[in-house]
C-alpha cells in the first residue's frame, strides 16, 4: 500500500451513517412484509401453536368433568451464521467511497446484505437453494430446539402445468389461503416473483386492457403490477428454480417471523495484521420461520 490513512472515530462514524442511509432506500425488499422479533440466546420461540379444538355435547345428567386438550407445538428460532460482506479499502479511491452515499462500494455492500436478509426470509442460501428456516425451507418445530425439521408439504403448492404465472393460479393460491382460515379481509397476501412472472403479469394486464384504452390503464403507461386479485407483488430475482420450475411463494405478515439477534451493523478499522490497511466489515444475526404453514402457499411457474 502505497499510503498510510487511519481510520479514525470520524471515519468510522460516517461509513456507518452513509451505509445505514444507503439500506433506508436500497435494504431488504421483502423484510416490510414480515412480522420482526427481537432474539437472544441459542434459540427464541416464534410462537406456540395450539390446534383446533371442537366442542362435544354433554349427555345427561353427567357429574364428570370433561377433558378436551388441544394439540400443542412450538416453532422456533435458531442463532444462525451471520450475513456478512466486507473488503479492504487498499487505496485512497476506496477510503474515499466508503462515506459516499452515491458510490458504487457502497451501493454493493448495501445490496450485498439485502441480498442475505432477504434469502433468509425465502430461506435459501448464498446459491439459491432451499434450506433451512424462512418461507421455503425446513422450519424448526418441538418441545426444543433441535428436533426433525418440518418442510412445507406439497399440499401447499400449486403446480406448474407447463404455464407461467396465470390468474388461475392466482385464484388457486387466494382460495386456498381462504380455505386455511386466513382472513383475508384483514391481511394481503403477499407474493415473492421474478421479472418472468412480472411479465406475464403485464401480459394478463394487456389482455384485459384491449377493450379499453390501453394507453391510459396505469399497469400499461408504468410497466408496473403492484396489486392483482388482491395480491401485493414483490419482484425478487433469487427466487429458487429447479430445472425451468420457478417457486414463486405467497404468505401473509402474520404468519411469518423474522428474528433479529443483531441488526445490520456496519464497522470500519484498520487492520493490524494487514499492513494497517483500511478494513470495512459489515454483519447481521437473523433467522425466520414459518408460524403456520397454513398462511404460506407456493406458486410454481414454467420459465
């Protein structure tokens, strides 16, 4: 390194208040539609369930007292590896960018972490595949921590049938959150797609605007379709896909959590066993999980 800078506590103050300022417009697209919870320790309830109970009808003049306990369960959420990014500021340029709000550095690291806060929520990993915790994946259920994982059943999903996203998969995934006992006139759903799904949305948007003037239909002057069939789109190109399979899910906030051990938290030192080079770092603990399944449903779509 041809330069010798100090991170001093100035340095340090205005890369975190330039990257927290960065994430308040560029953060995580699906966290707003999750239900958040501060976590400590190994392992934080998500909440305990307790299954449907029926009433019996009594019989005579009975004395005896009656015992109708409901199924009981827990989901949990578990301390997990951090998402984190970080890089050596190895000349003047990059120190220099580290407390721009409109550099490139920083726009990378901010999509960097949204990038991991949102996996998390899908429950994916860094490449895309489905694994443990969030919408997708194995959730964690039992007295404690540790048991069998739970994977959403495939009675949850509506199949691809060699089509892209069409509004009777629409109708499909809103019936079947009605029918799980979701209310739907007090929660949107919400649903997670690609900019392929995005389009065919826009196609549907076309079809049923030929009658009309297309030019004045506001999905068609934008280019845009943010509500349909009482759905919130949120464009996310990670979702996972096996072979052209998209797995596009749909949920609403309540019935998935996200759990917070330690926000996104950015830091910025020289490092000693480096030459002192300038080093940014920035991490979070996060985990989520699926409360019920029944407020979760999965779309698939042929790409």
């Amino acid at each position: 390194m041809s330069f010798d800078l100090r991170v001093e506590q100035h340095h340090k103050l205005l890369f975190r208040d330039t990257f927290m300022q960065v994430t308040q417009y560029k953060g995580s697209k699906l966290r707003p539609y999750v239900t958040e919870q501060a976590c400590s320790g190994e392992g934080a309830v998500a909440a305990d369930l307790i299954g449907i109970v029926n009433y019996r009808r009594g019989t005579g003049r009975r004395r005896s007292n009656i015992e109708n306990v409901p199924e009981r369960t827990r989901r949990w959420l578990v301390y997990r590896d951090p998402i984190e990014t970080g890089q050596y500021l190895d000349n003047e340029d990059k120190f220099r960018q580290s407390g721009q709000p409109d550099s490139m550095l920083i726009d990378a690291h901010v999509s960097a972490m949204r990038r991991g806060v949102d996996d998390t929520i899908l429950g994916i990993d860094e490449n895309g595949v489905v694994g443990e915790g969030g919408i997708l994946g194995v959730v964690v259920e039992g007295k404690r921590p540790g048991g069998a994982g739970v994977a959403l059943a495939a009675g949850f999903q509506t199949v691809a049938g060699g089509t892209g996203l069409t509004i009777a998969k629409l109708r499909a995934a809103r019936l079947r959150l009605g029918l799980d006992e979701n209310d739907l006139e007090s929660m949107t759903p919400v649903m997670a797609i690609t900019s392929r799904q995005h389009d065919n949305l826009l196609g549907i948007v076309e079809t049923a605007s030929a009658n009309l003037n297309m030019l004045e239909q506001p999905h068609i002057v934008e280019g845009k379709v943010k509500r349909l069939l009482g759905f919130n789109f949120i464009e996310v190109n990670r979702l996972p896909r096996a072979g052209n399979i998209r797995s596009c899910p749909v949920w609403v906030k309540q019935m998935v959590k996200l759990g917070v051990w330690q926000d996104v938290k950015p830091d910025m030192w020289n490092d000693t066993s480096a030459r002192n080079t300038p080093y940014i770092h920035v991490d979070a603990y996060m985990d989520a999980t699926r409360i019920e399944d029944l407020g979760v449903h999965v779309v698939q779509c042929t790409e």
